[in-house]
C-alpha cells in the first residue's frame, strides 16, 4: 500500500522553506551588520585620531609662537600632522561612503527580507540599525568611563577642595619654572 500524507504537510513545508530562507538573509544582514559596525569603529578611532590630531596642531601653534630658533621643526611636525590630517579626513570621507553604500543598498534590502519573513513567522522585526549603532556606541563610551573612573583612581587625578577657587572652580596654575630657579 502506497504512504499517504497525512496533516497539513504542505502548510509545514512551506512554513520550513521559509524558516530556511528567512536563516539565510538574517545570516547576510549579520554579515551586513558586521562590515557596518566594524566600519562604525574604524570611524570612531579615526576621528578620535583626528581630534588628538587637531589638539596637536594647537599645541604646535603656540610653540611656533613662543621658540623662533625651533620655527623649522615645529614646522616640519605642522606639515606631517597636516598630511596625516588629510589621509584620515580621506579615510573617514570613504568610511562614511562606504556605510552610506551599504545602508542604503545591500542591508536595507537584507534587513526588509528579514523584517517581512520575520513578520510572516510572527516574529517581531529585528531593531533598526540606528538603534544596534546607537548600543554599541552606548557600550564604547560606558568601556571609555569605566577606563578613565579606574585610570584616575589608579593615579589619583582628581583634583582635591584645594585646587579649587573662592568659586568652586579649578584654579589655574602658573606655568613654565618657578622664578628664581637655575634650572
């Protein structure tokens, strides 16, 4: 006697192709995900980089200012600061092209394939990408505070009441040696 299907197969094997293709595109947006988010922190060391950058640039300023007989070397670091300015200024422009690209094509189409399977498995779609950038962007800052709180504890930076004036603001220290010192 020949097997008869029995149930509502067909509804399930629908429902497994489905599921199967629905592993497939999520497997793509996390990949998708993956290069935008490994983008993300690129950009952020790289403007970080740009920030230490331009306060090196400020600082130069003022020493160029200050020591004539140094003018050419303070020159030459300005030169080099400006080139790597430049080359990262480049390198985040493309950065930014880059997540643009992939945003706006490839994810938004993964992420509208998984949303709609997701959706047809009564699944709630995934979060927006703004939301996993604005989380991991939460995470590094929380990283960085928890760094700088142990660092300062470590080397005890805090300034104490003394350092502060009649106004409860930091006082300003005289800078350069004190007079009458040799050296």
């Amino acid at each position: 006697t020949p097997l008869l299907a029995t149930g509502d197969w067909t509804r399930s094997l629908i429902q497994l192709a489905k599921t199967a293709e629905l592993k497939k595109h999520a497997l793509t947006l996390q990949l998708h995900t993956a290069h935008i988010l490994s983008a993300h922190a690129a950009l952020e060391q790289k403007n970080k980089a740009i920030q230490d950058l331009k306060e090196q640039k400020n600082k130069l300023e003022s020493e160029r200012s200050r020591l004539l007989e140094s003018l050419r070397e303070v020159n030459e670091d300005r030169d080099k600061a400006d080139i790597q300015e430049a080359t990262l200024n480049k390198e985040v422009n493309e950065l930014h092209y880059k997540i643009k690209n992939i945003s706006d094509g490839e994810y938004a189409v993964a992420k509208q394939d998984v949303d709609r399977l997701r959706q047809e498995l009564g699944q709630s779609p995934l979060p927006s990408l703004q939301s996993t950038l604005e989380e991991k962007s939460a995470e590094y800052l929380k990283a960085l505070r928890l760094q700088a709180e142990s660092a300062n504890a470590t080397t005890g930076t805090k300034r104490t009441g003394e350092d502060l004036g009649a106004d409860g603001q930091p006082m300003k220290r005289p800078r350069g040696r004190p007079k009458g010192s040799k050296n």
